[in-house]
C-alpha cells in the first residue's frame, strides 16, 4: 500500500508541473492521466473511481 501511496505522491508532483504543458504534450498528459487512474484504482478500489468519474 505505502507503495502505492508514494507513487501516486510522484504521478501528481509530475501532473503539477506538465500543467503549463498540456497542450504542447497531450500524449504524455494522456498517459499520466492513466496512471493515475490505474493507482488510485489500487489504492481505493471501484467505488472510489465510480464516485469522481459519475
């Protein structure tokens, strides 16, 4: 779990500072954002994603 936790500390330090980058790197913003799901799926389960996503 605690890793878990730390990486997705570093998936939101790194989605932070693309901010200003977004529309230059929109791939790379994509994948981020997908890793992010991906760990906040391992962390919380279904019902957390049901809840930000619907």
């Amino acid at each position: 779990m605690y890793v878990y936790s730390s990486y997705l500390a570093e998936l939101l330090e790194e989605k932070k500072k693309l901010g200003p980058f977004v529309q230059v790197l929109p791939i790379y913003s994509r994948l981020l954002n997908q890793g992010l799901v991906v760990v906040t799926f391992s962390l919380f389960g279904s019902s957390f994603l049901y809840e930000i996503c619907c």
